[in-house]
C-alpha cells in the first residue's frame, strides 16, 4: 500500500467512526422512546387524588377511603336547633353526638363502626371502590358502593300483650357514590340511595325510601373549602311529617387532617336518619350547626416502613 493510501485512510477512519456513533446513539435513543410509549400504553394508570379532602361531604360519605391499615375515630356532633332562641342558646344547651371507628382493610375496602345519641343508635357499613378516576380521563368518574345496617336501641313503650321484635329495630342502607373531580377547585358527586325500614308508623307509608342525592366541594384555598349536599327523596317514598335533607359546610384541613363545620337541618347522623328522617324544615328555621373531627392511627406498617428503626 502506497503513503498516500495509508494516509488517506488514516484521515477518514474518525470520521467512519464518528458517523457509526452518532448512528448507534439514534438507534438508541429510538428505542427507548418507542420503550416509554409502550410502557405509557401498558403500563401505570395515574389515578386521581383528593377527589374530596374527607371521608364524608357533609353528613354522607364521599367517595374517600381511608388507606391500609389506617383506623379514623371520629367525632360526629350536632347541636339543637337555631329557632331554639336565646333561651337554649340557640341550640347549644342540646346536642346529638356520635362516636364512630372507620379503618382501611384495603386501599378500596374500608369498613366502619359507630354509635349515635340519636334514639341511641349503633351502625356499621363497608365502601368497596369499584371504579377510579384517571388523569388521562380513559376512566372518566369514580365509582364506590357503600352498604350499611343500623339498630335503634331506645326503649319502645309497648302495649301490654304486644311484643316488640328486635328486627323492628334494624334498617339497611344502599348507596352507589359516582363522583368527578372536574379541576382542582371543583369536585361533585351524586348517590342514588335505597333504604329499608323493617318497620313504618304507619301501614299505608313506604317500608323502602329512595332518594337521589348530590354533593360537591368548591376549593376556596390551599386549606379551605365549601361543601355542600342534598337529598331529594323521590315522591311517595316519602315518611309522614320528614323532609329533604339539605346541608352546607366548611372543610378546614389543619396538619394533614380536615375539621368540617356545618349547618343542616338532620338531626341523626346515619344514613336511615338523615336521608329518610329529617324532621327539621329549613324554611322554618330548624337548622343544626354541627361538626365533624377527626384523629387517624396507622395500624398497620406500610411495607415500605416496616424495616425502618423509626418505628
């Protein structure tokens, strides 16, 4: 081979592998983008959160579950009513209070347990979230079940040679939550209930109540938010005497928990109560101020911190 040959070659040998790089990174770079789309394609759903800042909207669950492992005591409270005047300081002097334990088995089952002064009342129920909401709107709602059951263990004055059952004291409660967070200051719901009373005052009145209920959260700043919902019971589903339960309140979230201030004119708590007994007329002023607190323990160690000396 002659100089000028092996010269030549000498020159045009980095440019040769120069080009094979820049060849290989974009064969490269290539790859890996049709790998993220394939994975974006497949793989992780970005489910939405905070969908509402509580468990419940006002008096009815919202579509929140509390997480794994996680157990939420509440305390539930509703004073008398405003009409009541001066004379009972405006409701203050009275009150129905309930004390209740939520916990999270899943992160779609939660479960919860509680007990109200309200004609002294325990209940339970279970949510199950059926649905979720993503952030690429292939899911475009979120969806959960709720099915509860109550007992009302006040004393029944009963004629002599009557027997009062115990079933007559049991009701069951049926809701579907479909709910839409629309932005971040905008989320609403509505919750088609059924009811069940194993007994009624009266033999003509309705033994099932249905009821369409709507609810939403308007988010005025980082930590502040109006809420707000009402129960529309469907004409001759209606109870003698009740009324449409309507409630408005303000969610404050201090410290990673949310303290909930309200007006509503239900005085029960549970779902048979406030859904299908509201006694109180917002026209006439029987409007409660109540609230809702709440403190939550972590049961059980998420896996990520159960090696952890910390704990």
């Amino acid at each position: 081979m002659s100089f000028k040959a092996i010269a030549l070659t000498l020159l045009l040998s980095p440019a040769l592998y120069t080009g094979s790089i820049a060849q290989t990174d974009t064969a490269n770079n290539d790859l890996m983008k049709m790998l993220d789309t394939d994975a974006t394609a497949k793989g992780h759903k970005e489910y939405t959160t905070a969908t509402f800042k509580a468990t419940r909207i006002v008096n009815g669950h919202s579509i929140e579950n509390v997480g794994k492992g996680v157990l939420d005591f509440r305390i539930s409270h509703r004073f008398g009513t405003l009409n009541q005047g001066v004379g009972n300081f405006f409701g203050l002097d009275n009150a129905t209070t309930k004390l209740s334990f939520d916990y999270g088995i899943t992160d779609w089952l939660m479960i919860g347990i509680g007990r109200s002064t309200f004609e002294k009342e325990y209940d339970g129920f279970f949510k199950a979230k059926l649905l979720r909401q993503t952030e690429n709107n292939s899911m475009p709602f979120s969806l959960s079940y709720v099915g509860a059951m109550s007992c009302q263990s006040m004393k029944e004055q009963v004629a002599p040679g009557q027997t009062y059952f115990f079933s007559n004291r049991l009701y069951y409660a049926n809701q579907l939550l479909i709910a839409r967070k629309f932005s971040k200051w905008l989320s609403l719901q509505v919750m088609p209930t059924y009811i069940h009373y194993n007994i009624v005052p009266t033999t003509p009145e309705s033994n099932d109540v249905l009821a369409a209920g709507i609810g939403g959260r308007i988010k005025l700043s980082n930590r502040i938010a109006l809420t707000g919902e009402y129960y529309y019971v469907i004409p001759g589903f209606m109870l003698n005497g009740y009324h449409n339960s309507i409630s408005v309140g303000i969610d404050i979230e201090t410290g990673g928990h949310v303290f909930q201030l309200m007006f509503t004119n239900s005085t029960g708590i549970s779902e048979r109560a406030f859904v299908g007994q509201t006694a109180g007329d917002w026209g006439k002023g029987d409007i409660h101020f109540g609230f809702n607190i709440s403190r939550v323990f972590t049961v059980v160690r998420p896996k990520e911190f159960k090696d952890s000396k910390k704990w």
